[in-house]
C-alpha cells in the first residue's frame, strides 16, 4: 500500500471547527506515485486546465487541453488503457489553434440513436466541434450562435424530456455574453442553461438560472440523484465572501432552488462529480475556501466522497482527500473525472506539480476500496 496520511478530525475540537459535528476523514494520496502518470509536460509551457471524455469501449479517455492559462491552441490526446499510458500529441483541425478559452468535451446521443462527441470553446461567440466517430476525427470549431460565456460548457446532462435533449450550463460575469459587453461595477455574475433537442447540434439562446452580484456564482458542475428524479448543480464561489453553492431542480432544469451553503469541506473550484459502482460520490475540485476560514488543503487538488444525501443535508461526507499538493498559489484542479468498469477512477487535471516548473497535465488512478483499507487500517 503506498504511503499516505490520514488524520480522523473532530471538528468541534480544532482549527478547522466551523459549527459542522460530523466526523470527516482527512486522506492525503500525494505521494502515491504510483497511482499517478504524467500526461504531458512541456518545459516551460503552461499546459492546463484538461478535461476527459471515456468511450463506450470503458478504456478509451479522450483529452483535451489549452496551451496556456485558460486560453491557447487546444492539445488532444488520447489514453486506450484506462490513463495508464497517453498517445502523443494528436492532430486538431486548424481551428482549435484558435480557442480563446478553456475546451470542454462532452458525450451525446442525438435522437434518432446517432452517437457523437461535441467540444466547446468559449469566451465570445461560444463555438464548438463534432466529432462523429469516437474522436478519431472532428470537424472545425464552428460559432454555435450570438453569444458567449466563460468554461462553455461547465456542464452537460442528459434531460428526460425526450430523446436526444440535452441541458448544458455556464456563466459569464458579463463581458462574454454579447458583442459589446463589458463587466460593469459591481460585478454582476450570472449561470446560464442552454437546451438542446438535437443531440447536441443545436443550442437555444441562454437564460438566466441565477444573477447576483453579491454571490459570484461560477463553473456549474451537475450530477443526476440516484433515483434520477433530481439534477444538483454544485457551484464555485468567485467572490469568496460566501460558502461555494448548491442549486436543485425537480422538473428537469425548468426552475431551480435558491443556491444555499455546501458543506465546508466542499468548499472549491470547478466541482466534477461522478457515482462509483458502490452508489457514493466522488467529487474532485480545487480546494478553495472563503476568505477567513481556514483550509487544510488550500489551493490543492482535494477530492471528496459522500453520497447524494450529503448534498441534500449539508452534511460532511465521508472522506475529504488531498489528491496532489499544489506548489503555487491555487492555480490547479479543472478535474476530468472518469469511472472505469473496474470501478476504478480515472481523474486528470493541471497544476504546479512540481516546484519551480510550468504546469503540466497529470492523471491519477484509485479505487475507493483503497481508500476503505487504508481508513480501516488507522488506529
């Protein structure tokens, strides 16, 4: 069992105690480097911000990243074992050189059973490309209308409205939105959804979910309930005056509640969230909190476990896991999250692995058994 720190805390009882009186196992994986591949690194090259896409095949991950801080020419690589080992980089269409902003990937099902994988670039006018068979090919990033955002899309989730509908969710605080935006003082943010009835070929004009310029609700990360009658949208929290946030939905995405408090312990940026086959939560993040309370993993790839319930409570969960320790400042953690047949997870993101380096991209593989034995096994 490699090497790792688990502390068992009480928060009523220590520097983190912040009125929650649920016990919460702390796991640190940094050094399990045995669980952990390199996907690409470039000296000197700021490469971030990934996202993951798993085939139908269970083993096949697709990725895709920017050459830069939020923006540049997007790299695509692909993993056909699990994210054990990674293809060099592959060739992209012309276009992509051109993506002003974070891509994002996303698997859909049009109506009539078509199968594809669209990617979407942001900032103004959103834009997005087809991929048809599996991503060995795709075509040009084409605008998808008159109109942008920030991390397009953050989100996508099958709706049961029909075959091949589709909501997709993002922000802007408005200078992406329109042509002729500019952000205006105070900050107004704003989520958006936008509809699909087509699989994924055609998006409806955006509306508001939520506006506010007192919580600068951003990055919406979905998750279905497990009885499937509910969408949860977890939300960072850019002001950082208040908790990161939580919305529900009883009626497919038409109306949702008012955002409330998460648990302290997710607390962060860019939430991904996926079931293991055991039927809990697994949520990876950047673990940022409000500005006053005081974080064990500040600015570092965290990861959680809990179950939907946690999310409907407000409660703790189960375990709270440093992932990878972030050598500068909070720049890390746009998490890929992928569950594997195995039930393994396959989760990949950026940071500043290592001191003094340019941010690369890295993958780590673990199963929550690991986790189990390793809690178990503390005294």
């Amino acid at each position: 069992m490699p090497r790792f720190t688990l502390m068992i805390l009480g928060l009523l009882c220590n520097n983190w105690a912040l009125g929650q009186q649920e016990v919460l196992k702390l796991l640190d994986l940094n050094d399990w480097s045995d669980h952990q591949v390199i996907v690409d690194k470039e000296p000197g090259q700021y490469l971030g911000h990934p996202t993951t896409c798993l085939l139908d095949d269970g083993k096949t991950i697709l990725c895709v990243y920017p050459k830069g801080h939020g923006k540049g020419g997007i790299v695509y690589k692909r993993s056909r074992d699990g994210g054990r080992t990674w293809s060099h980089r592959l060739p992209t269409p012309t276009s992509w050189a051109t993506s002003k902003e974070v891509p994002t990937l996303h698997r859909v099902t049009g109506p009539d059973g078509t199968k594809r994988i669209i990617l979407f670039s942001g900032l103004y006018p959103t834009r997005m490309a087809i991929s048809n068979d599996e991503g060995r090919t795709w075509g040009e990033l084409e605008s998808v209308g008159n109109w942008g955002g920030i991390v397009v899309m953050g989100c996508v989730a099958a709706l049961k409205t029909g075959p091949g509908h589709y909501l997709g969710l993002f922000h802007d605080d408005g200078r992406f939105f329109g042509a002729e935006n500019q952000r205006k003082e105070p900050v107004e943010f704003t989520v958006y959804k936008t509809l699909s009835t087509d699989g994924g070929l055609t998006w409806s004009t955006p509306t508001a979910v939520d506006r506010s310029t007192r919580k600068h609700l951003c990055e919406p990360g979905i998750i279905r309930s497990p009885n499937g009658k509910q969408l949860a949208v977890l939300l960072r929290e850019n002001s950082r005056r208040e908790n990161s946030q939580i919305i529900f939905s009883d009626d497919e995405g038409q109306t949702w509640t008012e955002p409330k408090d998460l648990p302290n312990w997710l607390n962060g940026d860019r939430h991904t969230a996926q079931y293991t086959p055991d039927g809990r939560l697994f949520i990876s993040y950047r673990c940022r909190w409000p500005t006053g309370k005081k974080a064990p993993y500040e600015g570092d790839w965290v990861g959680w476990v809990g179950t939907y319930q946690d999310l409907i409570n407000g409660t703790n969960g189960q375990y709270h896991i440093r992932i990878k320790d972030n050598t500068k400042s909070a720049d890390c953690a746009y998490p890929g999250v992928e569950i594997m047949p195995d039930g393994s997870l396959v989760t990949t993101t950026y940071g500043h692995w290592s001191p003094g380096e340019s941010p690369f991209i890295l993958s780590v593989r673990f199963n929550l058994k690991e986790l189990d034995q390793a809690a178990s096994q503390q005294k």
